[in-house]
C-alpha cells in the first residue's frame, strides 16, 4: 500500500463512506493496496476491522498483524483481476476432496473418518445437490463430471470478496465439502476445522505430536477461522 512504510505517521484510522463501500483514512489520507488501488471493502464491518488493525499499530508497523488488511489486498489486487483462474484451481479441490478419501485400515480409523466426514457428504448431496462418492486407499478416483462442473459452477458464482475467503477456506481444510460448509454455517468454523484434522489427530493418539507440527496447525486454524470470519463480515 502507498501507506504501507516501516514507522507509522498518522495518528487516526476513520472510516469514509466511498463509491462501491467503505474506505479508510489515515488522518486524511486513504488507504491504498499494494498495487495502489484504492482499499474500498464492501461492509462497514470490514471497513471497521481494517481500521482497528492500523490503530493498533505501534510505533513501527507489522504487516502480520492486520489480517483483515491483507485479505481485502488480496481480493482487490488478486482475485478480482483473476476470479476465473482462483475458482477453477479451488473448485478442482472436489475431484480430490479430503473428505472423500478413506483409510483401510485400522478399523478404528475407518469409523472415525465415516463418522466424521459421511454427514458432510449427506449434507453436500441434499443442500448442494451434489454427490461425490467415497474411495478406500489413497489412488485417485475421479468423480462424476456432471457433479464436478456443478460444483466449479457454483464457486465461480461468488464474488470476490466471497472467493478470497473460501480458496483459504478450502486449501487450508484441503476439502471443497467443507469450505462450503462454512459457508452455509453449517457447524461451526472450529468444529469444520477438527473435521478436516481426523488423519492429525488420530496420528497424534497414536505417535504423540512435536512442537513444530503443533505450531504449524495452530498458525493453519488461526487462518481458517479467519477466514470463515473475514467471509462473515464481508457480507454483513
């Protein structure tokens, strides 16, 4: 962003309503994104976020600690200029969708994964009609293309702001079922995330965990939940 320099020199983050949205100002000077667009987000919630993140900027700025700043970069600079390419590389997530995928064995295993991921499956099949088949082992197993293009129809219908939070939605949960479950608030974003860590977590009873895997999943959830919340209020 034109603003984005290493010391802060505004004292104010306000909100100014502008065409197509909400802008923000530092002092009276609007925010721009990295490729010097003007930072026009569609709710006052999310104007609202965004301006609290650079009022909680201290004496020098932290780009990793404005989440709210990045994604609306992202759906500005990136996904807007690129929607069509962002939805086909995020709906071929259900060709491959994680829920989809099963173990052989242990048993135990196996009922985990049905018990956790066959309602997904049920939910997808009577909400968004759609029916993708379950496969034993790890070989893909490519799904019907009458459902796959129904799916990749329905992420190339939403917009912008939508997709920035559902192609983090989907690659983090590495499942297309679950990012749409989000998005239709079908459990809650927590909830969706242990879903998508059934093969983690039974690898973590099994095997124990070490501080390096732990902290990569917390930093992954984190961004999930981000997400399923930087779609919420993008909507609002």
């Amino acid at each position: 962003m034109s603003a984005w320099t290493a010391k802060r020199f505004w004292k104010t983050a306000t909100l100014a309503e502008a065409p197509g949205g909400f802008a923000v100002h530092l002092d009276a000077r609007p925010v721009r994104t990295p490729a010097k667009a003007p930072l026009v987000v569609p709710t006052r919630a999310l104007a609202q976020e965004i301006a609290r993140e650079w009022d909680a900027q201290g004496e020098r700025i932290d780009p990793a600690s404005m989440p709210y700043t990045r994604s609306s970069n992202a759906a500005i600079d990136k996904v807007t200029h690129q929607h069509a390419e962002v939805a086909r590389m995020i709906a071929d997530y259900g060709d491959a969708d994680l829920v989809c995928y099963r173990a052989e064995a242990p048993v135990e295993l196996v009922a985990r994964q049905a018990e956790a991921w066959d309602p997904l499956l049920d939910w997808a099949e009577s909400v968004l009609n759609v029916k993708l088949l379950p496969v034993a082992g790890v070989v893909h197993s490519a799904q019907d293309p009458v459902v796959l293009a129904h799916l990749h129809h329905r992420v190339e219908a939403l917009d912008s702001w939508a997709l920035t939070a559902f192609h983090d939605l989907v690659s983090l949960s590495g499942s297309l079922i679950i990012g749409f479950a989000a998005l239709y608030d079908l459990h809650p974003a927590e909830m969706l995330w242990d879903l998508s860590r059934i093969d983690e977590t039974w690898q973590q009873e099994q095997w124990g965990s070490d501080d390096e895997a732990v902290a990569t999943a917390t930093r992954k959830e984190s961004d999930f939940l981000h997400a399923k919340r930087f779609y919420d209020i993008s909507r609002a």
